[in-house]
C-alpha cells in the first residue's frame, strides 16, 4: 500500500460541509452519555479511504477520543505526533495506537496508549462507547472510543512519540461550518482522494482525525431532520 506524500494544507478548500449545526443541548456530557446508551439508526461518513482500500487486511487499532467537562464547555484533547514516526508524522491524532497481542478489547488498547502518551490513569476515563471503525491509507482499522476524563488534568506527553498535547472547544469541531473538503489528485492518474480539515488556531486537524470527528457529528445529530 503506497503511503501518499504530499502537504495537506498546501492544497485548496474544495467545499465545506453544509449541514445546520448541532443545537447547543447535543454538545453536553449530559447528552453524550445518554446518546451512548441507545440504539441510533444513522450511518458513518465515507470519506473515500474506506472504498480506496476495499480487500486490504488492515491492522487492528484504537485510539481515546478523551473529553474534559471543562467550566466554559466541553473540550476534545488531541495530540501532535512527534515529527520523526513512521505513521503519521507530524499529524494532529488522538492517543492511541496498534493492538497488542496481551490487549483484550479496543477499549483496553485505547486506554493503554493513552496511559503511554499523555499519562491519563485508567482511574481517570470513564468509557462512553465507540464510534465505527475508521480505515486509514496507512492500512489501520482503527476503532475510536469516546470517554470522559475526570480531574485532575494533568497530562504528560511521552516525548518520543507526541510534540505537544492541546484541547479543542467540542463546540468548534461539531460545526460543520469549520469542516473543510479537500481533494488529492493521484499524479499516476488514479483518480482523486478527498479528505476533510478542521484548522483550529495553528493546528491542522485532518485525514482520519477529521473523519473520525466527522463521525461523531453524524452520530450526535443521528435524529435530527434533514
């Protein structure tokens, strides 16, 4: 599988999304948790990597998409990965990682790596749910659970693999007014790849990231009118 290499942010906005944005009721932890706990009828987003990559036999992975219930909101904590690994480096992620031969479900290894990356006690996380599993260029099945970490804040980034650990308002990144489209034309003809952005601040938040935030989007508003 080719591994492609080019600059994300170099390339021109195709569109954004155009669905209303979430009532302000659906971005509370109050709601998350109830949301968790039913059965939804809603589909995740194909984002053209799922259907690139069909027959594939893609390495199992998981990563903590962790919320604080900070005083002004709840906010999403991310990471940079550091610039030398050899998947995606330098990218904006959530920690996480491969599944271990001892790991005994995808929250185990989310939780695992989160301990690894950014210090957070198991103590600390109460688990939500997952979100559909989400493929990558890379060859990676990743499963994304979404949890609550409880105080203390106080992180502390494994300097091999993560440059920096920063928080983003969850309001921000629910507002499809922020979601990017962006497209890759294959130089070899192959056609084009699409992929969404979420620039925040000096972060660029894309690829697998942005689709997986993408999802939780759709999930959170899984009931609302067209």
């Amino acid at each position: 599988m080719a591994i492609l290499n080019f600059d994300p942010q170099s390339l021109a906005i195709h569109s954004y999304a155009d669905e209303a944005a979430l009532p302000i009721n659906k971005i509370s932890l109050d709601f998350l948790r109830q949301r968790f706990q039913l059965e939804l009828s809603w589909s995740p987003e194909n984002t053209g990597e799922s259907s690139m990559y069909q027959g594939i036999d893609f390495k199992p992975a998981s990563v903590l998409l962790p919320l604080l219930n900070r005083e002004h909101g709840l906010q999403v904590l991310l990471t940079q990965r550091a610039a030398h690994l050899h998947h995606h480096a330098g990218q904006i992620s959530f920690p996480g990682g491969r599944v271990d031969p001892t790991d005994t479900s995808a929250e185990h290894t989310a939780l695992r790596e989160a301990k690894e990356e950014v210090g957070l006690a198991e103590s600390q996380i109460e688990v939500l749910g997952r979100l559909p599993n989400y493929v990558t260029g890379t060859g990676f099945s990743v499963t994304p659970v979404v949890a609550l970490v409880h105080p203390p804040y106080e992180f502390r980034s494994d300097p091999f693999e993560v440059a920096s650990i920063f928080e983003v308002p969850l309001s921000f990144l629910m507002d499809p007014r922020h979601h990017q489209r962006r497209q890759f034309d294959f130089p070899d003809g192959r056609g084009k790849r699409s992929f969404y952005a979420i620039p925040y601040e000096e972060y660029f938040i894309w690829g697998a990231t942005a689709g997986m935030l993408r999802n939780l989007f759709h999930f959170l508003r899984a009931d609302l009118p067209e």
